[in-house]
C-alpha cells in the first residue's frame, strides 16, 4: 500500500485557512511525513482520489462547507484513512458528533506543534498496525494464493518441489532475480510444514551492519555495548521450533559466516556480551538474487557454509519466462487491491491485459503488483483501462530513459536511477539499500528531486 511515501506516512490537511495549512504543512514535513493539503471539499475529493494517505485533518469549518458534510465522502472514497477533526475549544461538542459519524479524534485549534506531531504520530502508528494486521490476515491462506499456482511448467515444478521440501526440516536455498517471490516461496514453504504453528522470522542480511547484525540474529546482553541498555533475545531465539528467513544471504557478512555456520550445524549460539551457550531448534531458509557459486569461488562467501545451506535449492523464474501467469496473477492481485481499498473496479480491459502481457516486467512479479496496486486506487470505474496502468509503452520508455553516457547531468541520471529503484524496490528502506545510502539521505533526495 505504498505510494510515492513520505520516510513516515502520507498526511492530507484540510482547512480553508492557508497560514493554518502552511504551518502545520511545515511542521509535519519536518518530521519526515508527505504532507498534502486541500482548501476546499472539492480539492480534498481530487486529492483522496489521486493518492492514498494514512491520516486527514479536518478542520471542521470550510467557509460555506462543512467538515462534517465532507467526511463521509471522504470515508467512501478512503475508508482505510483515519481522520482527525480538527476544531476550535467551542467546537468540542460538533466534534464529537463528527467520532460518532466516523472521525477517529479530534484536535482542538490553536495546537502546538508538539500537539499536531503527536496526533499525527498516533493516527500513521495506527494505520501501519492495521496494515501488519491485513497482510497477516492474507498471509493464513498463502497456500491457495495465486502467486503459489501457476501454469508454467518451470515455476509448477519450483512450487512441487517447495512442498515436498517443506515436509523435511532440510535447509533451503532460494534462488531468483528481485522481485520474483523469493520471499513468498520461503513463506510457503514454512506454512506447508510442521512447523507452520511457531514462528516465520526474516532478516535482511544487507540492511544491518556486522555488529548490528550479530545481535539482531543472536541478541545481547545488557551492557554489552553501548546503548545495550537492556538484554535482547534476537531472531534465532524468536524463531525457535518455526523457521528462520535469512533474505539476500550473499550479503552474510564474511567475519559473522563462521557463528552463522556453527548455529546451523550444532544448533548452538551465544548472545553479545554473553559467554553462555544457548540452542534453538530452527530451520533455515536463505534467498539470494547474485550467483552465491560464483561469491564462494570469489573467496566472498564460506564454501562451507554455502554447502551447509545448499541442500536444497530452489529457481525461481522471472515473470518474463512464465508470461502466463500474467494474467491470473494480475487478476489475484486486483482482487486483493479493490477489497482491501474498497475500490468499485472488477476487471482489466482487453488492451489493459494486452499490455500487462506485452510488458517485459524487469522488476517480476513485485512490479507486477505494485502497478495494480496503482491502478486499483485511481480507476473509478469497472475496468482498469489503459491509462491507469502508467506503464505505457515499455519499448518506447525504455527508448526515452536517460542512460549513462548520453548528454545529460549527474544530477538528472540521479533522479532517475532513483526513481527507477523506489518503483521496483518492496520498501523505502530496501530502496536505499539497494542505492547505498541510508534512509534520511534517500528522503532529502526525493525531496531534492521531487520524486
């Protein structure tokens, strides 16, 4: 559900009052929120229909309009967004009728900037919860999941042999371009099996520093470092008696590989600051999108280690090589979108499917789902039609793309090999993994650039 996100969440605010809007426009954006803001209940309407926000404030008085009048339109165009009403002291009263009518508080005007980022904070912290929550919910019926199907006879095989794997506690490799359903298949693969009751446990491998990392997996004791103000029982300890998803392993690193090794092989491990030894039953599974052989013989990567996590290895193929998936994964995926949005779209069009099936897809199938995510939120009718696809015409935009070498500046090539990441990336912080820099430095580029 993400959408061209601020680092912390969307925000719309709503008020006729432009010195109203403009402060608490600059308050929010300095706290790392996309802020948009509307003056009147038509440009609120425009602005809810082009893009998904986590929060609305409100202000309960639009000059001739009313906030009251105006927040269930807004509820049947977003009902996933939590609006703030926001009134002055004498208001209090109306506002509550505005909770009653689906508001999920109020704010009472003038506020500080503290007020407003604390309101703000709660609702954002409360619409990502519910977000964990759906995804959850959809994850319990994984294994009937289109992305699990398939009529193609290299993926059918990935998907069989992941079930008859997933019946064993054997160490899975999982291989595949990004974007492919790595993650997905390790999923599955945990949900097919015995251990489907205990926990599914990821970590990104190239997100952490060594040192960080090291307590992430295993966690530490109080002291142990500074700012180890209290003791963590890390991710293997988490993971015990369920499975344990160590995502882009290659990025494992080299001086942590050796403990990594002697956990798989003895089950056995120490937290940070700790001598004790601690052991945990858990089954690991590992992703990676470069050529793990090709890292070990580079000596990047420990020969042992990478036999001990090689028992099984799993391809998966990109979606340009099973194009037909397209159409039921699209399908699955519109469906999944206009429920979740309550969205009045059902189908694709006939040159809307055409495309999709044309299209070559470099970022698979998460690609895939992030461009129907789109198009589910801004059609507003039955079909999704061309234009609500905003892929365009792939051989055309690649055609136009800057590339390094042509006659352009730094800064455009930056822009666009920024942009180019965020769209294919699952998260902003996998975004700026991917492009090296941390996620405050991406936030300031995007804002730099206006991306």
């Amino acid at each position: 559900m993400q959408n061209g996100s601020g680092e912390r969440g969307n925000i719309l605010l709503v008020d006729d009052d432009k010195s109203i809007l403009r402060s608490f426009r600059y308050c929010l954006e300095d706290a790392g929120y996309a802020v948009a803001t509307a003056q009147t209940g038509e440009q609120a309407r425009v602005r809810a229909n082009a893009a998904v926000f986590d929060s609305c404030f409100l202000d309960l008085n639009l000059g001739e309009e009313s906030g009251l009048d105006l927040l269930p339109q807004l509820r049947e165009i977003a009902p996933w967004m939590r609006v703030v009403m926001a009134t002055a002291q004498s208001d209090v009263g109306t506002a509550v009728k505005a909770i009653q009518a689906g508001a999920v508080d109020y704010l009472v005007k003038p506020c500080s900037p503290e007020q407003l980022r604390l309101s703000a904070e709660k609702q954002v912290h409360t619409r990502h919860l519910e977000l964990r929550l759906e995804q959850l919910e959809a994850d319990i019926g994984l294994t009937d999941r289109a992305e699990m199907k398939s009529a193609n006879p290299a993926m059918s095989a990935v998907v069989q042999m992941a079930r008859q794997v997933a019946t064993t506690d054997a160490n899975v490799l999982v291989l595949g371009e990004s974007g492919t359903g790595k993650g997905m298949l390790a999923r599955a693969i945990h949900q097919w099996s015995a251990r489907s009751k205990a926990g599914f446990v990821t970590i990104s491998c190239p997100s952490l520093s060594p040192e960080l990392l090291e307590s992430e997996l295993f966690g530490h004791q109080k002291g142990a470092f500074t700012g180890a103000t209290e003791s963590t029982e890390g991710r293997v300890s988490q993971a015990n008696a369920g499975t344990l998803f160590l995502d882009e392993i290659g990025d494992f690193p080299l001086p942590l590989q050796p403990k990594l090794l002697r956990f798989i092989q003895d089950k056995e491990y120490e937290r940070v600051g700790d001598p004790k030894s601690r052991t945990a039953d858990v089954r690991i599974i590992a992703a990676m999108n470069r050529n793990l052989e090709e890292m070990v013989k580079q000596k990047l990567f420990r020969e042992d280690l990478y036999y001990r996590l090689n028992v099984i290895s799993l391809v998966v193929p990109p979606l340009r090589e099973r194009a037909e998936d397209i159409q039921s994964l699209a399908e699955a995926f519109l469906a999944r979108y206009v429920k979740a949005y309550r969205r009045p779209v059902s189908r694709f069009s006939d040159d809307a499917m055409k495309l999709l099936r044309g299209y070559a897809w470099p970022g698979n199938v998460r690609e895939l789902q992030n461009v129907v995510e789109r198009a589910s939120i801004i059609c507003d009718s039955p079909e999704v039609q061309l234009n609500h696809l905003g892929i365009g015409d792939a051989n055309a935009e690649r055609a136009t793309r800057p590339r390094a070498g042509d006659h352009l500046s730094i800064a455009d090539l930056e822009r666009e090999h920024i942009t180019a990441v965020i769209a294919n990336a699952d998260s902003l912080d996998e975004a700026a993994r991917l492009l090296g820099i941390d996620v405050s430095t991406l936030y300031r580029k995007r804002k730099q650039y206006g991306i």
